[in-house]
C-alpha cells in the first residue's frame, strides 16, 4: 500500500485490496513476511469468465473459494450442483 501511495496512488483506493505481485506467490506456498510477523495472505484469481457463477449459485447465495474449487474439479470429492 505505501509503494501505492509513494508512486502516487489515493491510500483510499487501497482498501479492501491487495498486490498481485505478493499474493499470488503466497498462494503456492512463498508467502512474503511483513513487519511485526504478518504473513502475506494468498490470493486466487478466477480470470474474466464468470459464466459459470449462475450454475454455482443459481439463487445468488454467497459462496467461498472452496466451493469454486469443488465446482471446477468435480473428482476432487464433491459433484457440481445441478
């Protein structure tokens, strides 16, 4: 956030996010550790295609990361919903 800001970026534009360049490497197992012990948290990405999300959540219910996991890789114990 603060090289955000140092180059020139609104700190408010800040919140809620996070740098891709930390946060996916974090993902795979070499998290970045900050200051006064914080580890970097991952980051999962999904691209752009998000035609699926109506058969994931035909009722618009919030779902998790797992759940999109278990969606895509149906072997990987549990079917896709009907």
């Amino acid at each position: 956030m603060r090289a955000y800001v140092r180059k020139g970026g609104d700190e408010a534009d800040t919140t809620g996010r996070q740098c891709l360049c930390n946060g996916l490497p974090a993902t795979i197992g070499p998290a970045q550790r900050r200051l006064g012990g914080r580890v970097e948290p991952p980051l999962v990405t999904i691209g752009k295609d998000l035609s699926f999300l109506p058969a994931l959540s035909p009722d618009e219910a919030p779902f998790t990361a797992a759940d999109v996991v278990r969606w895509l890789a149906p072997g990987a114990g549990a079917a896709r919903p009907a």
